[in-house]
C-alpha cells in the first residue's frame, strides 16, 4: 500500500514537472514576426533579411520572417490586411498612413545637380527646364519631386520631368537634354556618389543646389524629414558640394498594425 501511495506521488511529481517544463518552454519561445518587405532585389529586402538572421543565430527572443512583396504599397496592403504583423515602408507613401512606426531604417535624401552652362544654379533656375529623375532600384520618386517644387509654387506646366533608369538619365544630362537632375538617394549612396563621380570625370559643370526653406517644407509634409547634405561628400577637389546644403529626406521605416497587441509591441521595440 505504501509503494503504491509513493508511485502515485512520484507519477504526480513528474507530472508536475512536465508541466512545469512545457510552461516554461511554450513562455521562452521566441515570438516570430512575419514582416512584408519588398521587392527582392532592394537595399531594404536584404537589410530585413540580415536582420532575421542576426536574430535567430543571437538566440534573440523575437524572430522575422520576411515575406517579399513588390514594394512599398504592397508591403503597407499586407499589413492593412492582416497578412503580415509589420512591414517595411516609405515614409511618404500614403497608403501607411494608418500604421505605427516601430523604427526608422534608413534614409534617402533629395539631391538636385544643375548644368552651370545651362543656367542652373539655384532653384528657380528650374522654370522651363528640363528635369530627370533617375528612378530608384525599386520605386518611383517622382511625386515627391513634384510635390517638393510645388512648395515653391512649380507646376508640372512650369518644369518638364521626366523619369528614367539612372544609366539613361546620366546620358540625357550629359548630351544635354536635361538640364537637371533631381535623386532621392542615401547621401553618402554608392550609385548616386558614382553618378557624379561620372558627371565630373567627363568635365560636366556641376551646381549642387540648395533646396531653400526646408525646415518650412517639413513643416507642411510630416512625412518629411529636413537634412543637411554634408560638403565634400562626393569628394573631389575642390569638394563637390563646396558648400553644405540644405534639402529634404525621406525614410524607409519598420511599421507596425495599430491592431498588434501591446506585448508584441514592447518585444518589437525593445528587441
């Protein structure tokens, strides 16, 4: 009777301990994250793609998995939808309005280089002009260059602009079809530090403008940030820009549901 009673108490014992262990287990899994981030082939795909492998070999307690989208409005369609639990988005792509920023990824800012031979060396010199915007790797910037040169009362009648691969926009300048050249670009970018590099090696006058009131423009777009653009930060001798200057950025951010728990949240930011 006695071993019988002390097996029934060492059966409860482990199964006390079982059930210990699966608590603890199931409350130390680490929470996992689908994030919709996109296209492939972007800066922002593969920085995601690090960052979840960063985690899971760190043993971290949150885990992402990305899921590729074609970019930036599918991304802030999935999270609307309840497909994905975050995503990576542009700043002033207005089809995340409704989502929360987690964290600022990086961020790209507004570069405009003028053909001194043709006239161009402020803003306003961009009236009856001709205006291409390389296109990025993955998005289009185009409504925000129209949206910045309308601060200054620019309509799209005044400034002809035009989009193009940044290989075809490089030979429109140079051939002299553009007089200007407007890119949304990490400052210290390799393709844009590359295209002027090109521009000056092939003794292109170049005018780095100066995108007056910035602070004033932010002001209006929220979803603007103001920066300085640094002098010198496309090298050269003299430095190109001599001076620094003053202009726009926009961001790519980690965004999340307005829906997502809090627990989930305070994982997210504090992972």
């Amino acid at each position: 009777m006695k071993n019988r009673f002390l097996l029934h108490r060492i059966a409860a014992a482990f199964g006390l301990l079982a059930g210990c262990i699966a608590v603890y287990y199931f409350a130390t899994m680490p929470i996992t994250l689908r994030v919709a981030v996109g296209p492939a082939d972007s800066e922002q795909t593969r920085y995601m793609v690090t960052i979840s492998k960063a985690l899971q070999t760190g043993r971290e307690p949150i885990r992402f998995i990305p899921t590729v989208t074609a970019g930036s409005s599918a991304s802030a369609a999935a999270l609307e939808k309840g497909e994905v639990d975050l995503a990576v988005v542009r700043s002033d792509d207005q089809t995340s309005n409704a989502a929360l920023s987690i964290a600022i990824l990086h961020r790209r800012s507004m570069v405009i280089i003028g053909r001194t031979d043709l006239g161009i060396k402020s803003i306003g010199d961009l009236v009856g002009k001709n205006v291409i915007v390389p296109l990025g790797v993955t998005d289009s910037s185009r409504a925000l260059v129209e949206r910045v040169l309308a601060h200054f009362g620019f309509g799209v009648a005044d400034i002809n602009i035009t989009e193009a691969p940044i290989e075809d926009a490089e030979k429109a300048f140079v051939a002299k079809q553009a007089d200007a050249l407007i890119m949304v670009s990490p400052s210290a970018g390799r393709r844009l530090r590359e295209l002027v590099i090109s521009l000056a090696g092939q003794k292109i006058p170049l005018s780095f403008l100066d995108l007056p009131g910035a602070e004033a423009i932010v002001a209006r777009f929220p979803d603007l940030e103001s920066i300085e653009i640094p002098a010198g930060i496309f090298g050269g001798i003299p430095p190109r820009p001599k001076e620094a200057l003053s202009s726009v950025a926009i961001t790519y951010e980690l965004v999340a549901s307005r829906k997502m728990s809090d627990n989930r949240l305070v994982a997210v930011s504090c992972g």
